[in-house]
C-alpha cells in the first residue's frame, strides 16, 4: 500500500508576517503559526503592559499580569472570531486585571515606593521630578474614584480607544461610557484641586 507523499508547506517569512493585519495573524495563530502570535504580541506586548500597569497601579505586577494575558489570548485564540482585535485584547487584559484584584482583595491601589531625599543636580533632574510628582498625584487621585470612572479614564485617555471600541470592552453603552468620562474628569480634577 503506497502511502501519498506529504509535502511541506513553508512558513511563511517574518517580513510577510509583519504586513498582515490583526484578524488575519489570529487566524494564522488559529491554525497554530507560532510565529504568526510572537507578531501581535510584538505588535502590542508594550500597550497590554501599560494597560495591566495602570488598572492595578503597579508596574511589576501590571508586567506580570501582562504576560498572563497573552497565554490567555493564546489559550483563548479559537474564540476569536474577527472585527477587532485590540477591542479584545484589551478586554481580556481588562477582565484579567480586574479578577485579579479580587482575588487578591485589593482596595486601594498600591503607591510608589518613598521619595528620596536626593537633591536634583540639575534643572532637568528637577523637571524630571515635577513630572514624576504629578503622575503620582493623578494616579493617586485617580486610585479613589469609583471603578467604572477609573476604568472609562483608563480606556480612553490611557488607552486611547473610541467610544465604540469601550463600548465592546466595557458593555456599556455610548451615553453611560461618555457620562462616566465626563463625570470622571470632573471628580479627578476636584480631588487633584483638593489636594492643592
């Protein structure tokens, strides 16, 4: 009995990978292409770390957290079915972190370590301090509003996603998610101005 001879199909390049667009390397992904995954998480292993850094307010954990979520985009890979993939991966980021800190029974969000007591060497260095100071005032201003003002702060500005695409994220509709901002924006500016 004459078995058919089996041919193999080269993979495709990484330069040819490169140029495909999300839906199609998930389906490559799909199919098992490793090398069709390692491009989106290249693609977007920067944003998915942001994202986990700032809904849990630690960047080690946000890293960690990070590295969870693309095992479960690729566990998850056959449930993708098209029509946005960072809408997707943003959600599945987001419901990471989320279950997460209920796990862990987070209530606040964790702060930075404590200032030095250095004294800037330079005007730059001051600069630099000035800016860290303020990003510290906005996340810990930001750490006590309620979940769904945080969250839609979050999506929009740090994430930097349309209101159509939080709306695939959140379950939310329009309005709702365009009240939260708004609503959010004013809260976070009168804690900011509290502080002062």
């Amino acid at each position: 009995m004459a078995f058919p001879r089996l041919v193999r199909v080269p993979e495709p390049t990484e330069d040819a990978l490169v140029a495909r667009s999300d839906d199609e390397l998930m389906e490559l992904s799909r199919a098992g292409l490793r090398s069709a995954f390692a491009v989106l998480v290249e693609r977007y292993a920067l944003r998915v770390v942001n994202l986990c850094s700032r809904f849990v307010n630690d960047a080690q954990l946000g890293r960690e957290l990070a590295q969870d979520t693309w095992v479960l985009v690729w566990q998850g890979r056959d449930k993708y079915h098209g029509g946005g993939f960072v809408p997707w991966l943003v959600t599945l980021a987001r419901n990471h972190c989320r279950n997460d800190l209920r796990r862990r029974k987070v209530a606040q969000a964790h702060e930075r370590g404590p200032v030095t007591d250095d004294v800037p060497q330079s005007a730059r260095q001051l600069d630099t301090l000035l800016v860290e100071e303020r990003r510290r005032r906005v996340r810990a201003a930001l750490s006590q509003l309620s979940a769904p003002l945080r969250e839609a702060l979050l999506l929009r500005y740090a994430e930097d996603l349309r209101y159509d695409e939080m709306e695939a994220v959140v379950g939310a509709g329009e309005s709702t998610l365009r009240s939260r901002v708004h609503h959010g924006l004013k809260a976070l500016k009168q804690k900011l101005e509290q502080e002062s």
